[in-house]
C-alpha cells in the first residue's frame, strides 16, 4: 500500500522497508507489499525457468538475453521491482555490477497477487509504457490466465488473453513453446 507522505520518498525510505516486504517508490510514494505467496512464486519461477535456458544461454533458443528475477529498476525517479524482467543483449552486453539496473528492460512480467494486483495495472503499466518497455506479460495464478501486451505508441494493446493450458508462443520469446498449465500448482 502507498504511504502518506509529506516529502516524495527517497531510496533510503525504501532501504529501511523490513527485508520481508518488496517496496517500490512510484510517482514519489513508498509502496509494499509481501513478497509472493507461495502458488505466484511458482508461477513466476516456473516462467524463469521455460525462458532461461533457451534465452539466456540459448540451450534450446537463440540465447540473446538477460532474465532477472525480482530486478530494481530505477527508472528516472520511479523505483520499481518486476517479478521477471528481460533484456536483449544487444542492448545491455553485460549486466551492471550495481545492485539495480537503470536500462529498461525489453520485456517484464507480472505475477499477480491480491496484493500487488492493483499497482501493477493501475501504476506501474503506464511507466513501463513510458520508458519504452516492448512488452509486458500479466500473468493471474488464480485465473489461470497470462496476458501478454506490446508497446504501440507509447500506449499498450493487448495481444492475447491465454488461459489454463492453452499454449504459449509469444512475443518476444515466440521461438519457444510450453502449455501455460506448466504454471499452475
């Protein structure tokens, strides 16, 4: 939840956030909230693992890519925390050795949870938009669905709406595909 301030928070409020919480700081706000509940962590770790052998080292897939859990992005004054976010090499050759990263990131995916859900559509959408983030997949285990978005004029259009275990070939990483059930619990 976002706290009432009296001064745009800075990085040292976020530092001081227990370690048991994710914060962001958006448009000057200290968010938190929990980290993931245990069928989200899954989901997210289990979209990691389809993406990172084939892009990452590209064992099965091109390669070509950076895949991060949980990255700190500091993206102008927003300080944000993707559940997964991806870079092209081409444009990040080697990751920084910083503890954040303030290169945007070519793709991000949010797992949603009831208590980030809000914040990631409403708040952090639009500054992914902003920054020129190429896509952005939302993924719902408790629908049982993964929407996956792409950048158009700085305004997001949604692609498609993938539910249960449809198949999933997306972009950008259509070079591969695994049924979306291998996310649930």
């Amino acid at each position: 939840m976002g706290e009432a301030a009296t001064r745009p928070a800075s990085y040292e409020d976020l530092l001081d956030v227990p370690e048991h919480l994710v914060a962001e700081i958006i448009h000057g706000v200290l968010y938190t909230h929990p980290r993931p509940a245990p069928k989200p962590a899954l989901s997210s770790a289990a979209i990691g693992g389809k993406l990172f052998d084939p892009f990452g080292t590209g064992r099965g897939g091109p390669g070509g890519w950076w895949i991060l859990d949980e990255p700190e992005l500091h993206l102008g004054p927003e300080v944000l925390v993707p559940d997964l976010a991806g870079w092209r090499r081409e444009r990040m050759p080697a990751l920084p050795d910083a503890a954040w990263l303030d290169l945007a990131p070519d793709w991000v995916c949010e797992v949603l949870s009831p208590s980030s859900a809000k914040t990631d559509f409403t708040l952090k959408m639009p500054i992914y938009a902003h920054v020129g983030v190429a896509h952005r997949w939302g993924v719902d285990p408790l629908l049982r669905t993964l929407e996956a978005y792409r950048l158009a004029e700085r305004h997001w259009v949604l692609d498609v709406t993938l539910k249960d275990d449809d198949p999933v070939r997306l972009d950008p990483f259509a070079a591969i595909e695994f049924p979306l059930s291998d996310l649930w619990a």
